[in-house]
C-alpha cells in the first residue's frame, strides 16, 4: 500500500476513535490486511495499463503497415499504364483506377457500384467468351479482346481477366486491360505493305514481259513504215500504231516506278510538259464528282528531277485530295515561279534561291493540327483499316527531298487543304537552248554478232535489223546455248547482246564467261527492267552497256556501234 494510502487510513481510524493517538493492537490486522489490497490493486491497474499501452503500440503499427501497403497498392494501380477494373457477380463495378476514369472520362463515385447499361460504356466482349467470363471461379483466368470508345473512336483492348474472392466469399471478376490498337494497326499495315510488295513485284514482271512485246511491236511497226514510204495512208495508220506503242511504254514505266524497279533517273524537265501528259490519267483518277483545274500561271521554270517519280509525286498528291472530298468538290493544280528570300526559305525548309512550286489545293474536309504534324510519317493515315497503307505521302517527301526540294502543307478542318511542291530552278548553259536531235541516219556495220534472247520473236526481231543493217549474226535461246555457240563458233564473236534474265543462264553471268574464254568480246545486255535497277538488285556492273526494252531499231542499232567503237 502506498504511504500516503497508509497514512490517510491511521488518521480516519484515529477520528472514528475520538483522537486516540495510538491504534489499538487488535486493529493492526485488520490495518494490513487493507494496505495489502491496496498494493494488489495498484499492481493490477499498473500491469493493464501497461498491457494497454503495448496493445495500443501494435495496434498502432499494425494499422501504418496497413496503411503503407494500402497507399502502395493504389499508387501501383493508379500509376499503371493498364486499365484495371473489377465487377461482383451482378456486373457492377467494385473498384476501378484512375487509367480507367481517364478512358470512360468519369470519376469513380460515378462508377462504383454501376452496370455497363447504367453507365452506357461500350464495351463489347467477344460473344463467345461472355458465358465464360460469367462463369468464372476463383483461380480461373482468360485472355478476351474487347472494343472500347476513345475519345469517340473504337480501340481494341487486350484484357486479362480472372476471378477473386473478398472475406465474405463473394465472388469479382478482376480485368486488367492494354490498349493494342496502334500495335494491331501496325500488324494490319505490316501486312499491307507486304501485300503491295506482291503486287509490286507482280506489277514488275508484267512490265519487264509486256516492254518484250512492246518491243516487237515498236519494231515491225518500223519496217513496216519504211517499206510503206510510198503509201502516205499506210504510213499515218503505222504512225498511230507507233504513238500507241509509245503510250503503252509510258505505262510500263509506270508500273515499274509502283514496283519500285525504277531508280532515280534525273533529267531537265518542264514540269508543264509533265501535267499536260498526265491530264486524262488524273481526271480518270478523280472521277466526275470533282471538278479538276491545271493553272499555270508562268512560263515553268526547267527542274531537275525524274520524270516517272515527278508523277507519282503528283498522283498521290491528287489521289489524296480526292479522297478527302468524298461528295466531290474542287481540286487545282498550279505551276508557278517564286524566288525565297532567307525568311521565307527558313519557313519552308529550304535555301535561299529560285524555286518551281506546284500547288495542289482540294476543298475537302482538311487536318488538324495533330495530323498535319504525322503527315509525312511512313504508314501513318487517316483512313479506315484496309483503305490506306500510309506510303503514299511519305513517298512522294522522300521523292522531292531526294530531288533537293520540300513539300509544305497548309490545312484547316473544313476548309481543304494545299500542298506546296518546292523544286530548285535548274540553271545551266543549255537550258535556254532546244534539245539537240539525235541523228536519224542508222550506222551499219560487218562485225559478227551474237544475240540471246529467249523470247523468239524479239529474237527474231533484232537479228533481221542487224542483218539489214550489215551485220553477221546467229543467234542463240540462252545462256548455255550461247556458250556453245561462242566455242563450236570460228572466228569469235564481236559482240554479244543478251537479255539479262533467262531461263538456265542469265546474261550476266554469260558475259562472265564469255568474256573469261574471249577477252576482246563486247557484251550489250537488254532488258525490261531499267538499268539503274539491275544496278542496285547486283545484275549488271555500272559500266555495263546496256538498253532499255521496249527500244527503237534505230536506236538500238546505234547503242551497237557505240559499243563496238567503245575502247
């Protein structure tokens, strides 16, 4: 008992005994026995506070773990780049993160406790795969694809979902989801491009087969003319026959520039001259609904570019305009002369100089900015999947670029668009002057020649020309059978012309040999494809001779003498 206890108890027995100083004997029992529960009692009260205090410390910590991993979980959800989500069993929502109140645009007390229906969120599950979401126990999981509304625009999601139970045994559906649409996007232009390298290469072996046909055509056209000098009607009748030949060639041309065998070929070009022989293919392109206009403004300055990439450059150009204007409209071709000073030239990207612009303005539907930015980005676009590659703009940037030029553009949403072509004025001391004329005298010659080629009638074609033409000639089917024909052969031949792709053997690796066995032979190779391409594909050696198909006699049996003559 504490003394102060024990003090205040002897002084209240004094009081009760009227003042006696001395407690009598027979109370001093009594007297400890209480001071005895009065020290018991204190120890009790000290041994619960202190149990007290040391619940309330582990209580405390408890409650900060709690808390801590309570924050680091919301921090880790919310701070995640998946959209996570849970449902109970009756499809309302039990917990979502923040990444999913930023994609239904809605805070979570919005949410919470909510169906799909109630909240009108799109969200469209296989339906397949519904009754097994809805059947799902915990420990269960699957992988759904689900289509979601963003910012008006469907994306397609990847959602891993499985099932967790709460205390209560209640049964939720956990979803954790990721956006795949710009990689699903990228998968579908992947194939795209894959499918138009098909084509590409489709469209190429046509062209290289079609310029062999053209190329007898072209010929016999030519015989005939000249047998027919004395009939003016016969000759006008060839002479379209000859222009249409022409025509047909340009569309090779064309499908060798789609198939991407045609390099960079740059020449002095009138970029007039251009538009005016494209005029009926781009009003075929647009269609009637579009009413199509070619201004030109200033007698063009000469560029310097190649002329089949120039009109890629131009179709894409129109063919974008016409597809942003689907219920017709207005679109404008125009040339004109402009000369940027240091400011302009820093707008556009550009040194300081003289420029040819070609404007292409449509009244369609525009750009915003954010797209007027991604423009010219390879397999970026706009339009529906399967409707668009995204090679089509970023193509013609890398065409002008190559050519020292650049493509501006100026659009707002509603009010169409225009793109501006820069292409440098070519200066020189022979671009005032008219083009020299090639000769139209044939040179002849007595050199033996060998030509091989496995089309027959191309064969056949080339070795009557040089047989006119003075030239002793045989012929041979392919590469093999060329290489007999040079070592059963007295005296060795002069020259040999050879197709580059044939069957067995083509003409590079024969002129390799031939020139292996007969070091003084010259080779001229041929073929439908340009030589700029064969160059890159590692066909033929830059200082190869070489022509085209389809080709002129005359200018083929000029391309002979130059080789002969060559040292």
């Amino acid at each position: 008992m504490p003394e102060c206890h024990h003090n205040l108890l002897r002084r209240q027995i004094r009081r009760y005994l009227g003042g006696t100083i001395k407690i009598p004997v027979e109370l001093l029992p009594f007297l400890d026995a209480v001071s005895q529960a009065y020290r018991d009692s204190d120890a009790d009260r000290t041994l619960s506070e202190r149990a007290l205090d040391i619940s309330s410390a582990e209580l405390f910590g408890t409650n900060a773990k709690l808390r801590y991993q309570r924050d680091l979980f919301l921090s880790f959800m919310n701070n995640s780049p998946l959209v996570a989500y849970m449902k109970n069993e009756r499809g309302r929502y039990s917990y979502v993160n923040l990444k999913f109140e930023d994609l239904v645009q809605r805070p979570s007390s919005e949410i919470l406790g909510r169906t799909d229906s109630e909240l009108s969120i799109a969200e469209h599950p296989h339906e397949k795969t519904a009754p097994a979401v809805a059947d799902m126990q915990p420990g269960d999981s699957m992988e759904v694809m689900e289509r979601w509304q963003v910012e008006g625009e469907p994306h397609e999601w990847l959602v891993q979902k499985f099932a967790v139970s709460d205390d209560d045994g209640r049964r939720h559906v956990a979803s954790l989801g990721m956006d795949v649409t710009e990689s699903r996007r990228a998968e579908e232009q992947l194939r795209q491009s894959q499918k138009l390298n098909a084509i590409g290469r489709l469209a190429g072996g046509i062209a290289h087969d079609f310029n062999n046909l053209l190329t007898v055509i072209i010929g016999y056209s030519q015989v005939l003319h000249d047998r027919f000098a004395g009939d003016p009607e016969s000759r006008t009748d060839l002479d379209e026959i000859l222009k249409a030949s022409e025509r047909a060639a340009g569309l090779t041309r064309q499908l060798l520039v789609f198939s991407r065998k045609q390099v960079v070929q740059p020449k002095r070009l009138d970029v007039n001259e251009v538009l005016g022989e494209m005029d009926r293919m781009l009003r075929r392109l647009i269609g009637e609904d579009v009413q199509f206009a070619v201004i030109s403004k200033d007698q063009a300055w000469p560029v310097r570019a190649d002329a089949g990439h120039l009109q890629q450059v131009i179709m894409n150009l129109v063919l974008n305009a016409r597809d942003a204007m689907p219920r017709g409209g207005k679109l404008t071709i125009e040339t004109a002369n402009t000369v940027l000073d240091d400011s302009a030239s820093k707008r556009v990207g550009l040194s300081a100089g003289e420029y040819l612009v070609i404007s292409v303005t449509d009244t369609g539907t525009g750009m915003s900015a954010d797209v007027r930015a991604r423009l010219f980005e390879p397999f970026f676009t706009t339009k529906k999947v399967g409707q668009g590659t995204g090679l089509g703009l970023s193509t013609a940037y890398g065409i002008v670029t190559q050519s020292l030029g650049n493509i501006t553009v100026y659009s707002e949403v509603g009010h169409g668009s225009t793109f501006r072509v820069y292409l440098p004025r070519l200066r020189d001391e022979n671009s005032s002057r008219a083009p020299a004329t090639a000769s139209r005298t044939v040179p002849r010659g007595k050199e033996r020649i060998l030509v091989v080629e496995d089309e027959d009638s191309l064969r056949g074609l080339i070795a009557t020309r040089l047989q006119a033409a003075g030239y002793l000639v045989e012929v041979a089917r392919d590469g093999a059978e060329a290489l007999s024909t040079q070592l059963v052969g007295s005296p060795n031949f002069d020259l040999v012309i050879s197709d580059v792709v044939m069957p067995k053997m083509g003409g590079t690796e024969l002129a390799a040999k031939m020139k292996a066995s007969s070091p003084r032979v010259k080779v001229l190779l041929m073929s439908g494809y340009p030589d700029g391409a064969m160059v890159q594909a590692g066909e033929i050696s830059e200082e190869m001779p070489f022509i085209n198909k389809p080709f002129a006699t005359a200018d083929l049996l000029r391309k002979v003498r130059e080789t002969l003559d060559s040292r």
